[in-house]
C-alpha cells in the first residue's frame, strides 16, 4: 500500500493509458511473426499467432477469480488504450507521417506548458494535494507533469473530435442493503460499502464518502457492512465487533467515527474506552462483544463479501456496480450521476 501525491498518482495512471496493444499490427509486418514454431496435425502455428494466445492467456490468468467490476474495469482501460492507438495511427497516415513524427509534430504544436496551465492543474487538484501544499512550491513539479503529459493529451484532442460508442454494459451484483445506513431509505442511489477498520485505504477513503454524502443529500443512502481482513488485520474483527455493539445502542456512526480516527489503537482496552467516550453504556456494550450474534452478524457481512467475489477493502456498491479501492471522487460521481438519471421519475403533480 502506498501513500502518494496526485502528481505520483498522473504520472502512474498517464504510464498505465499509453501502453500500446498492436501485436496484430506487428504479426503482419514482421516478418519473424510468420515463422512456424510448431505443427499440429499438419497445421503450422506461426510465432506470431503463438504471441497472441500467449498474450490472451495472461490476460485470462490476470482476470480469473476477479470479481465481474474489476474485470470490466479490465476491459474498458483496455478500450480506452485501444482506442487511443488506432486515432494516432489513422491520424498520422492522414497526415502522411510515422506515428512518432505526428506525435512529435502535435506535442510541439502545443507549446510549452504556460503558467495558467499549472495554476488550472493546481486549482482543480488541490483537495487531493498534501496539507500545506503551495503553487509556489509544487509549480515546478506541477510543470514536469504536464510537459509529460503532452502526448496524453495530444490523444485527448483526437477523441474529443473523434465518435466513440462504447456497448459493453458493467455487470451488476445483488448484494443486500444490510446494515446502518446514512441519507433517505428512498434515495435513488444505494451504496453498499465493504470496509475493515485497520485498513489504511478505508480511512483514506472516508471523507471522500463524506464528500459524496454531502453532494448528493437526498438521492444517495450508504450502507455499512463489515470485511475484517483478519490475515492483514488482527484488530480489524474485533473493532467490527465493537462497532456492532455500538449499532445496538445507536450509536453507530460516533464509534465509527472514533475507530478510524484512533486506528492505530484498537486494543481491547482502547475499545471500550471509545465506547465510554461515544456515550455507550459499558457493561452493556461489553457483554455484546462477547455474544455469538455480534460475531455471526460479522461473519454474514464477510461471507455476503466473497460471494460477490470480494477480497480487499474498501470496495464500493454503487447499486450492483463495483468500485474498489480509495478512489477519488469522480470515479462516485460518474456512476451515481448515471444511475440518478436513468432513475424512473416520479410522476409531476396535477395541476390544480
């Protein structure tokens, strides 16, 4: 797990985009891709259709037992690289250019990167900044990135003039809304989240989902359930266990609250003294810790988890839709906006 600035985070994601996928390109031009490496009942195999398969089955390895989100996350990135190629290809062959002459010319056509261009990435990304962080001091930085980012963004210029529909559907999975819960029983939208209280990315996440709560007050509903991650975390089932208890008196939320604030401190003795401070009544809250509904209500959020294929925390429910990991605020909006307008309407009032 790694902690890192948004310009560490660019430049992964900028790395990740620009991968190229032209092996077929590549079969047909190299002459070594038709060199035969095998027969099969008198049927040549040639080195490049064994690239292919060799190529497919990693990707087939990569995305087995992933739960259906993670692989059409997979396959979209794989689109979007996809795509990205094959406009710079159709591009430099309109203009008569090798694909490196068009990028080179088209990045140089940019410009320099000015100072309104950082200031714009500074303002637009200073929530995701660290504490403290000045244009002053990260312009330099701000810069570096943007100048490397010119080829990403000369891709960017050809899909915004380009028409691009894409017909792969997300999958969904059913999974309950069981569990405390924050906004209207009747929103539009139902996140269910998975999360472990000794995770370092749950935490991270958090005022992002405050975030979201606030944005979207009467059309989305959050529900909490639980996945300790007992190999990783020892604490994480207890604290689960301690806020179930915490549940029971309502007092869900104050101790939720105080578990990620004090993660690093969730001994036995730390939990109840969370539970004195959130106004719990002890004894009773302690007796609760030690029922075997407190822990079978754990195990059922665990168990409801790893039937829809989950193995890491946080992970998100956006109404079926999978979202894993800390992600930044966008990646909610795109798919609760989505989901906000297919949402039925309801019927306008009668005049009167």
């Amino acid at each position: 797990m790694r902690h890192q600035t948004i310009i560490a985070l660019a430049l992964a994601l900028a790395a990740l985009g620009c991968q190229r996928h032209d092996a077929g390109s590549a079969a047909s031009t190299n002459p070594a891709q038709s060199m035969v490496v095998a027969q099969l009942n008198g049927r040549a195999i040639s080195a490049g259709e064994l690239e292919t398969w060799m190529k497919n089955d990693l990707y087939n390895r990569e995305i087995e037992g992933k739960p259906a989100g993670e692989v059409y996350e997979s396959q979209t990135q794989a689109i979007d690289s996809m795509v990205n190629d094959l406009l710079v290809d159709e591009a430099a062959k309109k203009a008569g250019q090798t694909r490196e002459a068009y990028l080179t010319a088209q990045e140089q056509a940019l410009g320099p990167v000015n100072d309104a261009e950082v200031k714009a990435f500074f303002d637009t990304n200073t929530s995701r900044l660290p504490p403290g962080a000045t244009l002053e001091s990260l312009g330099p930085r701000i810069k570096q990135h943007l100048e490397a980012q010119r080829p990403e963004k000369v891709r960017e210029n050809l899909r915004a003039a380009a028409k691009l529909d894409v017909l792969l559907q997300p999958p969904r999975t059913q999974i309950d809304a069981i569990g405390p819960s924050r906004g209207p029983a009747d929103a539009p939208v139902v996140i269910v989240a998975f999360s472990d209280y000794q995770c370092p990315f749950c935490k991270r996440v958090e005022p992002t989902i405050d975030a979201v709560m606030a944005k979207y007050p009467t059309q989305v509903r959050l529900v909490f359930r639980h996945l300790p991650l007992d190999g990783l975390h020892p604490q994480a089932r207890p604290a689960a266990l301690a806020a179930v208890c915490a549940e029971s008196q309502g007092k869900f939320w104050e101790y939720h609250t105080l578990l990620f604030a004090n993660q690093q401190a969730l001994g036995s003795e730390d939990l109840d003294k969370y539970a004195a401070t959130a106004g719990l009544d002890v004894p009773a809250f302690k007796t609760c810790l030690q029922s075997p509904e407190t822990a079978q209500r754990v195990q059922n959020d665990a168990e409801a988890a790893r039937a829809a294929g989950i193995t890491g925390t946080p992970a998100f429910f956006i109404n079926g839709l999978l979202i894993s990991g800390a992600r930044p605020i966008e990646d909610f909006e795109k798919w609760i906006d989505q989901e906000i307008a297919a949402a039925p309407k309801a019927p306008a009032a009668p005049a009167s």
